[in-house]
C-alpha cells in the first residue's frame, strides 16, 4: 500500500440549495487524504454528508469551498479514473449481464478481444459465468450485486467508491458478498472509499474508518483499523483487536445519539432514565 494519498480533501464545504429555494449546508471543512490501494469506510449519521463526498469524487458536484484533488489535480468534471457502485444495482434492465458488464468496456473503445477476456475472467471470479444471456429481473439481488460491482472493476479503475452497496440485501447475502469483496480487493487491489452505516462492516472490511458528524458533516475521526488480513467476516468479533476498535468506534456515536424521548443520552442518563444500549453486532 503506497503512502502517498491518491485523494486529497482540502477544507471542503458543500452547500445545496432546497427546493424552498434554502442553503443547506451539506458539508464544512472535510480534509481528508486517502492513500493509495487503501480500504477507507465513511461512517456516520443520515445526512451527514457521506455520498456528497463521494459525488465530489466522482465529480458529478464541484465544491462550494476548498478543493478535491486526484492524483495532485483538482476534479474538474466527471472522473473516469473511478468506479462508482450504487445502493441500487442500477443495472440496464434490457440489457443481459453479459452487455451490461461489457458496456463501459466499449464506451471506452476496448478491442472486442480483451473486452470478452475481461468478461470471462471476472464473471469467473464472481461465480456468474454460465448467467451472460440472463436479464438483470432473472438475477437474484446478490447476482445483480456482484454484476454491478464487477461492472465498476472491469476497467481497471485506480478507485471504487461504494455507496452503501450491501444496504437493502439480507444479512447472510450481504456477508458473503463482503467476503468476495474483500477476496476481489485482495487480488486485484483498488483504493476503495466504501460508505456505511454499519459500524461492524466498517470495522471487517477496512484499513480505515473517517467518522462524520451530523450535518453540516465535518470530519470528527479518523481510526485505523489494526486488525490483521485476510480477514473472515463470517467470524470478524471472534479476531484479535475487533472489540477494542468497536468500543472506540461506538464511543463515537454514543454521545451523538437520542433517548427516547428526545433528550440527549447524557441528560437521560442524569436523570436515572433508560437509555439505549449499542446497536447489535449483527452484519446487518
């Protein structure tokens, strides 16, 4: 892993307008270097300003404030340095998997040969090779998963970004395609900026965790995750050292989150009243 950051955030502000014609303040003063063929996980409240980070990467938005630089240079419009995996699959339903992978293969002029290469050897490394005929609609939600995900990696991208890729599956699929991620990452290593609200999957996939504020979303942590690799996320709380990121981590929420009735944890507490215990450690 190169030190040296492939990403570089510089006192980044973003600021929308609303449909009641309102500034809102999505983000205030993000700096951030992200190294090269790093797993880096963005945490933090709905809101906070997460997929604007990697919509500024992406270069589908340009700052208010600051500036986001690739590789030394600003983003200036669209990069097609990175993949970009969505919440949804976003597959091209008429399309089959076979065209739907090859599409940014030919948009990028790629011979046919070394398109079709390409195509067998990550269908093959994803366990889809047998489904190029099928539409996405015959594609189980994983299946559609890993095509999409393959789809962002045929290229060669230098960056994946992810945003909350494995949110709407269920928790045994979501799991087993963290595994294949990670084994896809191991082999063929990407600097991937992965967006999550699970702090469990922050902690089993990544070499870093950058917790967000609430909006306007600032930078309040960055952690290293110190846990050796590979890693098996099936028994990721069983691994040396995953207790201690996790009581870090959650020490970073707990203040931020509410009572049920509204008032803040520490009031609550004050008061004698219950208060909510962390989330589960579920993969879910």
């Amino acid at each position: 892993m190169s030190p040296d950051p492939i990403i570089q955030l510089r006192h980044v502000g973003k600021t929308f307008v609303s449909a009641q014609q309102q500034p809102v303040e999505a983000l205030r003063g993000v700096s951030l270097d992200v190294r090269r063929d790093s797993f880096v996980a963005l945490v933090g409240p709905s809101g906070c300003g997460k997929t604007t980070i990697i919509n500024l990467i992406a270069g589908f938005a340009q700052p208010t404030e600051g500036s986001v630089l690739f590789k030394g240079r600003p983003i200036t419009g669209v990069n097609r340095d990175v993949g970009y995996v969505p919440q949804e699959s976003k597959l091209f339903p008429w399309l089959s998997l076979e065209q739907n992978i090859l599409f940014p293969l030919q948009v990028r002029g790629y011979a046919r040969q070394e398109q079709q290469a390409r195509l067998r050897e990550y269908l093959s490394l994803v366990g889809l090779t047998g489904f190029e005929r099928a539409l996405p609609s015959q594609l189980s939600g994983g299946m559609q998963k890993r095509a999409s995900i393959i789809r962002a990696l045929v290229y060669d991208a230098d960056v994946l970004l992810m945003d909350e890729p494995f949110g709407p599956l269920d928790a045994q699929t979501k799991m087993v395609l963290q595994s294949d991620l990670l084994r896809l990452w191991g082999q063929r290593p990407k600097t991937v900026l992965f967006v999550t609200h699970d702090l469990v999957e922050a902690i089993a996939l990544s070499d870093q965790i950058v917790v967000m504020t609430p909006r306007p979303g600032e930078v309040r942590a960055v952690l290293d995750v110190p846990l050796a690799r590979p890693r098996d996320v099936f028994n990721i709380h069983q691994q040396a050292g995953f207790d201690a990121v996790y009581a870090r981590l959650w020490g970073l929420f707990r203040d931020e989150l509410l009572a049920d009735d509204g008032t803040p944890l520490d009031e609550a507490a004050a008061a004698g009243r219950a208060v909510p215990s962390p989330p589960g450690r579920g993969l879910g």
